[in-house]
C-alpha cells in the first residue's frame, strides 16, 4: 500500500468543503455535565411523550400490520397518511390541502432541505429573518444560497425592509428565489408574524414573483386557549412551501413530517425525496397516522400548551427579577423560545464558557443572524428545564451577566 497522504479535501464538492456546523449541537457535546441547567436545548421536554400510548400503538401496528410497516414504503408516504394531514391542513385553513399536494419528509428539516435544494441554484438569494432558525440557515447554505438578512421586530419580518431589499437586489440583477419564514412563535427569537403582515407578506411574494417556504412547527403550541394563526399558505398556496411537524406535540424521534406544496412542487419534492432516503420510516408513519387518527395529538394540546407556558411565565418571571440592566427581551405567545438581547457592545459569545461554569447553559444569538449581526443576544429555551430549574438558571446567568440579584429589582 502506498503512504501516501490522500488529499480528501481536494475530492470534496464545495459544498463538501464548505458545510457549516451546528452551533447548538456542537454545544451539546458542553453539556454533558448534570448540575448545568440547559437554556440551550431546543428540544421538547421528554417528560410529555405520550410514551404508554405510543408504546400501545407501536405494539398494535407491528402485531396487526407488521408486515407492511417494517417494509420499504411510498417515499411520498402511504396515501391514507396524506389523506390525514390534508384534513388537518384544512383545518388550519389551508383550503387546497390535498394528498396530491402533501409529501412526507423525515423530519421538517429534510423539507428544508428539500425546498432549498429545489428552489436555489449556486448564488440565488434567498430572504431570511433576523435572526432565524439554524437547521434553516444550514438547508440553504448547503444549495449554496446567498442569504440575506430581513429585520424582525416584535411583529416578525418589517416589510418595508424586505421589500426595499427585494427591490434593490433586483436592480443589481441578482436572483430572489424565496422567503424563509417562521411565522409562529419562532425559533429563536419567540416572535410571530403579525395578522396584518400575513397579507402584506403574501402580497409581496406576488408582486416580486417569489416563492415563500412557510416553516411551521410551532403552529399547535399557541399558549392561549383557541388561538390558531392564520398560515401564509392559507392566505396564498400557490406562493408557499408550507413544512409541518410532529416533533413539537408528539415526539422528534417519530420523523414523520410533511410538506404541503403547489402539485408541481410536491411533484419535484418526492423526487428529490427519492435520491435522499427513499422514504420516511414507514413505521414512524403508521404511529403518527394513528395518533393522529386515535384523537392522541389534538387529546392533549390544551395540556402541552399550559405545560409550556407556566415555563415560558417563569423565565419571564426570572427576567423581569434579574436581567442585567440594559437588557431587553421578546415575549412569546407560544413555542419554546425567548430571545435575550443584552445592552450594545456585550458579547454572549464570549462568556459562554463562564456560563456553563457558573452551571447554566444557553445559544449565543449571532449564528441565527445571517448579516453576522446579534453578537450581544442569547437564545434561551424554557422547554427543557422545569421552572424551577428555569428561576435558578435565569439567576445564575444574570450573575455571570452582572445583573440583578434580588426580587423586586425592577
Ligand atoms: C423552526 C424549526 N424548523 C424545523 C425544525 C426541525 O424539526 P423536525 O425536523 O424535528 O420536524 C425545528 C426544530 O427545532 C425548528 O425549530
């Protein structure tokens, strides 16, 4: 055998060389030790599987359908579970939801990086949110597209920014494919899209001739009773790539997602599908269909909804008590998250590691900023913790931020 050094990076593709890592996951790997109370995760709490429920259901599938269910399937996903999530759709107002229309993906991620793949060619812009979601951010980078950052405020997207942008990156002759939006209870900053700029988003997308990829997993967890905003693709299906997930009110581990698209759309997306992973696990998707047939899932949202927002109430709580001066943050309405901005000029970044000392963890906020903005904001998740933990968490930060100590601080 020759001893030569082989030269893999050389062999790479650019997007081979070039892939970016998860700044999240990269900081699981911190988070090993037990007394860290982890602001970092983004993940649902364990503690609201369904795990008996899910265990009768997966005895029950594999014993009555084993057959069929640990076997190769459809990659578009079996039609009665695209005939249940076009129900579901439509009853989030999504009127042209139609089995023709839906994809299974194995997570909402794979839809992300299905539509990226799709829509964007080696520099094609795409728009996206100040700050935004990671996984989404690394879908594009990956098609090589060139993102450019979209100012949020506490209404989500500021149109009059997006638009300005548009217009002037089209003068310059380049390429606007898309939109990346989360319009609900966003991941990271915890912010939903106003009512009014739904409309004015959509009617954006028409005029400049762009596609929205609407990412909406958050959709369910609304913390107030009846709430149920209102989708882009609602508003405009033939403009919007709508992504949906399980994750958040059953179990990520379940990767049966969806994507609800234009035929046309939906037609490449199961293609590409093809090439990826041939299909969604099978089983994973004959216990999602019975969750969601069985009534389990919409059973137990008024439940998961108050679990998450006592949490979000005690972080916010804890904020309020002892935020460092200067400091300003979000306040969701739902999802998981609450964005912390701290005063001008500090760096979260830098002292994560005394954080974590000091036995707290969080996400520094610049990777959700594509401008390479947010150096002094903090993602902070209250799903993981209990509000205890959440209390004690938000304390130990503020040590380490130089904030407040006492209650009644404020
Ligand atoms: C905004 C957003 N999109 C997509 C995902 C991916 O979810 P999944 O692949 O589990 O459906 C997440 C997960 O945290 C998310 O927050």
């Amino acid at each position: 055998m020759p001893d030569r050094e082989i030269a893999y990076d050389e062999m790479l593709s650019a997007m081979g060389r070039d892939l970016l890592p998860n700044a999240i996951r990269k900081l699981t790997t911190l988070l090993g030790r037990r007394d860290v109370i982890s602001l970092a995760a983004g993940a649902p709490s364990a503690e609201t599987f369904p795990l008996e429920e899910l265990a009768d259901i997966a005895a029950r599938v594999i014993r009555s359908r084993g057959q069929f269910v640990l076997q190769y399937g459809p990659t578009r996903g079996p039609q009665s579970l695209l005939e249940a999530i076009a129900d579901m759709l439509k009853g989030r107002g999504i009127a042209s939801a139609a089995p023709s229309r839906v994809v299974i993906t194995s997570g909402s991620q794979q839809g992300l990086d299905i539509a990226s793949r799709l829509l964007i060619d080696p520099g094609d812009v795409a728009m996206v949110e100040l700050p935004s979601y990671i996984g989404g951010i690394i879908a594009l980078h990956n098609a090589r597209a060139e993102m450019v950052g979209v100012r949020q405020d506490e209404g989500g997207i500021v149109i009059a920014d997006l638009r300005e942008k548009i217009a002037r990156l089209r003068k310059a002759g380049r390429r606007v494919k898309c939109v990346y939006t989360i319009p609900n209870f966003q991941n990271p900053s915890g912010v939903s899209l106003a009512i009014e700029r739904r409309e004015q988003l959509v009617a954006a997308a028409d005029e400049f001739d762009l596609l929205i990829v609407e990412d909406d997993p958050y959709f369910d967890l609304a913390f107030a009773e009846g709430v149920r905003p209102q989708p882009l693709a609602a508003l405009r299906p033939d403009r919007v790539i709508y992504l949906g997930s399980f994750s958040k009110v059953l179990a990520p581990g379940l990767r049966a997602a969806y994507l609800c698209a234009p035929e046309a759309l939906a037609t490449k997306a199961e293609l590409a599908k093809e090439g990826a992973d041939l299909s969604t696990s099978v089983l994973d998707q004959a216990i999602v269909l019975e969750a969601l047939r069985s009534g389990l899932i919409e059973k137990r949202l008024p439940e998961l909804r108050r679990f998450y927002e006592v949490r979000c109430r005690a972080m916010l709580d804890a904020l309020r008590r002892f935020a460092p001066a200067g400091a300003r943050w979000t306040e969701p309405a739902g999802g998981f998250f609450i964005l912390l901005e701290l005063a001008a000029g500090q760096d979260a970044n830098a002292v994560l590691t005394q954080a974590i000392d000091a036995g707290v963890a969080y996400v520094p906020g610049q990777p959700f900023f594509v401008d390479g903005g947010g150096a002094n904001t903090l993602r902070l998740a209250y799903s993981k913790e209990t509000p205890e933990k959440l209390a004690e968490g938000i304390a130990r930060l503020s040590r380490v931020l130089g904030g407040r100590e006492h209650a009644g601080a404020v």
